[in-house]
C-alpha cells in the first residue's frame, strides 16, 4: 500500500537517519538507527511506537521553512491515522476514522436514544422518574438480563475487533514472524506502558503543548490511564458481588467497587479535562488537523462517562436516577462502540509496537 502519508513519512526516516541528533529523545530513533531502508511495514511501526512527545521536532534543524521541510511528529500522526483506517475490522466500518468527532456525536445521541427507547419499553410502574432504592434499584430501568446481554455482546465484538486488527498490524510489521507471545517482550512492553516512559522525551518531559518542556502531559495521561483502570477493576468486583456473592446493584459508598470507582472516575475527569485545556494551548504546526477532532472526540466522550457515573452515583436515591442512569449507560455503550474505531485504538496499536520494540532491541544486544 502506497500513499502520500506512507510517502512522506519515508522521506522523513530517511533524513532523519542520516542525521541521528534526536537519537536519545525516545524510542524510535534507536530503533530507525538499526535500519538503512525502510519498507512500508517498518514505517507504520515507528508511527505508532511515536509517542507524539515533539520534542524532535524543536530539536530540529530542518523544520520549516528549511528546504527539507521536515515535521516529523506530523509525518507520524498522519501515518498512524492512515493505519488505523488500513487495520479497522471490519472492514467497511473504517470510514468512521474520517470526520471522527462527527461519528462519535451521532453514536453517542443515537446510544443514549436507544437505552431511553428501551427504559421506555420495559419500564416498571414506577416509569423512569420514580424513586427507586435499595438492591436492584437500577434493574428498575433497565432490566438485569437486557442489561447484561447487551454490553456483553457489545464487549465482544470490541475484543474480537481489537483482536483482528492486532492481528493484521503484527503481520504486517514484523516480518520475522516474532511471537506477540514473547514474554520477555511483553513485560517490557508493559513496563513501558506503565511508567509511560516515552513520554518523558528527552528526560525532561515532552514540547507539550508549547516549545518548553513540560510533564504535564505524561501526568494527565497517568490519571486517565490509571483511573480507567480503578473503573475496570470496580466492574470487574461489581460483577463478583452480584454473581458470584449474591448481591446486586447499587452498592454502599464504602464499598470497594463504589470507592473504586469513583476514584477511577475522579482521576479521569481531572486527566481528560487537563487533556482538553492542553489542545487550547498545543502549537499547531506539529500536529495534524486530521486527529484532532478525533482526539478531541475521545477525551470528550470518556469524560462525561465518568462524569455521568460520579452525578449518578449523587442522585441514585432521588426521582432523577433514572434520567441520570439512561444518560449514563448511553455514554458507556457509546464509548464501546467507538473504541475499535476511535482514538482508543492508538493504546492497543502502541503496545504491539512497544513489544516488537522490545524484541528487536533485545536481539540487537545479543547481536552485539
């Protein structure tokens, strides 16, 4: 597959070899360094191994208006999307990665009118302005099993999704058919992840959102990534309680999947938020116009999420719970539903590409 993105990016790699200056800003330039020529695969690798820290960019001698016209976090981000679009399974749902804030707004008023439309089907005498309470207050809405099939369905195909264009992507960059099973590999890759170590730039943090270093990005990212993780963990023992313990929805304050989650939540929306301020202040010219709505779209979207659970979480006692928990179950089932075909997809690509990083970092030591 040819086009003007992979055409560029190329041409960026192959200058930015012969240079070498940002070699130890990150993780690409070590791995650009241990090739000469770059085939297609290879450059949507180091696209999405990019952490987008930009500190590259106002390193460089070459940016405009040099002749050489390079912009290197640009020539990624542009990649990275065209990427994304290329692996989406299935298929003919790849169109949404074009005007990606426009499809996530109509996903999401289209899943908040389906779980009303459906409140409104099955709805109990109380109707969804009543004042429910105590255990199963919230199947009152929207009944357990309906409740259950749906986003398991949902969560499912999103696996599945993420599954095959995992897939894809790893066949197509790493043609010595290395394992994605690699331990070593992986626990790299996730240590990596966890310390979000690239965005650290230089050491000093990334050139975000203006030329001085900051690392206020590489801290939102931790909330965000931190607090999803608290909420996946308070799901994950809300699912243990009602099935396994017997005890159903919602649960005391104290409990540990409400503490859970309304941290999770907290972090979240203090990440996201900060996240949003950032792209007031970003410097334009090292970004590309075709992510931002889809960034944008994505920090929006898991933001009111959490935020609809922690005002759910408030008003659970009160007539409004019903409007509150319909708002905030069409939000969720919007946020599922755009993952594979979103911004969320770059944390999936970024990983295989921290894996393969780690490998072929590794196989050059034993080389040497």
């Amino acid at each position: 597959m040819s086009s003007k993105a992979l055409t560029e990016a190329g041409r960026v790699m192959t200058i930015c070899n012969s240079c070498r200056y940002c070699e130890g800003f990150c993780a690409v330039f070590p791995a650009m360094e241990l090739r000469r020529t770059f085939t297609s695969g290879e450059l949507k690798y180091l696209a999405n191994l990019c952490h987008n820290c930009r500190d590259c960019y106002y390193a460089c001698q070459y940016i405009p208006p040099h002749e050489f016209d390079l912009n290197f976090p640009k020539a990624m981000a542009e990649l990275r999307l065209e990427t994304y679009q290329e692996f989406a399974k299935p298929k003919f749902l790849s169109f949404l990665f074009k005007k990606n804030g426009l499809s996530v707004f109509l996903i999401t008023l289209a899943s908040i009118f389906l779980v009303y439309l459906t409140a409104l089907i099955t709805k109990s005498d109380g109707g969804i302005f009543g004042t429910y309470t105590g255990p199963s207050s919230f199947y009152a809405i929207i009944p357990y099993g309906l409740m259950i099939a749906a986003y398991s369905l949902i969560g499912l195909l999103v696996v599945f999704s993420f599954w095959f264009s995992v897939r894809k992507f790893w066949q197509e960059t790493a043609p010595d058919k290395e394992a994605r099973a690699d331990w070593p590999g992986n626990l790299r890759a996730m240590k990596d992840v966890l310390t979000l170590k690239y965005l650290e730039g230089g050491g000093h943090g990334c050139n975000y959102p203006t030329d001085e270093f900051s690392a206020s990005r590489r801290y939102l990212h931790h909330l965000v990534f931190y607090g999803f993780g608290l909420c996946f963990v308070a799901t994950t023992l809300a699912a243990i309680y009602d099935h396994l313990l017997g005890r159903p929805a919602p649960y005391p304050f104290f409990s540990l999947p409400v503490l859970s989650g309304t941290i999770g939540g907290i972090l979240i929306v203090i990440g996201t938020a900060g996240m949003l301020y950032l792209k007031t202040k970003m410097d334009k010219l090292p970004n590309t116009e075709k992510t931002l709505s889809m960034d944008i779209s994505f920090n929006l979207l898991l933001m009111l999420s959490s935020l609809s659970g922690l005002i759910l979480l408030l008003l659970r006692d009160t007539h409004l719970m019903g409007t509150m928990l319909i708002l905030h179950l069409g939000l969720v089932l919007a946020f599922f539903i755009t993952m594979p075909f979103g911004k969320f997809i770059h944390a999936v690509f970024r990983y295989i590409a921290l894996v393969r990083n780690a490998q072929e970092q590794r196989k050059a030591m034993e080389e040497h």
